[in-house]
C-alpha cells in the first residue's frame, strides 16, 4: 500500500534558496499593486505559492513569475483554487 501520485502533470518542489519571484495584482484596474511572493512549487496545472494576504478561492488574479533563462516575467492570468490558511 504504497503512495501512489494522482496528478497528471510533475510538480516541481523547491528549497528555501531556489525558490522563484512571483509578483500578483488580485482583480484588475490600473491602479492595483502588485505583490510579491515566493514560489513553493511549480507544475503545468499550476503553481503554489505563500501570500502575505488570505485570498478566497475561484478569486481571479494576474501573476507574473520570473523563471531563470527567460529574460522578463511571464504573464499568467490565473484562478485561486485551494487555499490553506
């Protein structure tokens, strides 16, 4: 009875000093700031990250992560689909 793994895509898990930069802006108009953040880990379906603020599930938001070897953020319009507080 050993773990078997559900997810259909690699989720990639990262260390306290490989962990990449996300920046997020909750809902949209011009003048909404961007946050900053941390990755946990990353797979194609999505990525976790800690924020500094509670934010609710099915909220839509705008990410953009800073991968190395690319040379800006990409742009990621997202859903929040868990939350652990």
């Amino acid at each position: 009875m050993g773990y078997e793994e559900k997810r259909a895509y690699f989720r990639r898990s990262f260390s306290e000093d490989e962990r990449y930069l996300i920046e997020y802006k909750i809902g949209s108009g011009f003048f909404k700031k961007k946050i900053m953040a941390l990755t946990i880990n990353i797979s194609a379906s999505g990525s976790l990250f800690r924020a500094h603020q509670l934010i609710g599930t099915n909220t839509l938001m705008n990410v953009w992560i800073t991968l190395p070897g690319f040379p800006k953020p990409i742009p990621i319009e997202a859903k929040v689909v868990r939350v652990e507080p």
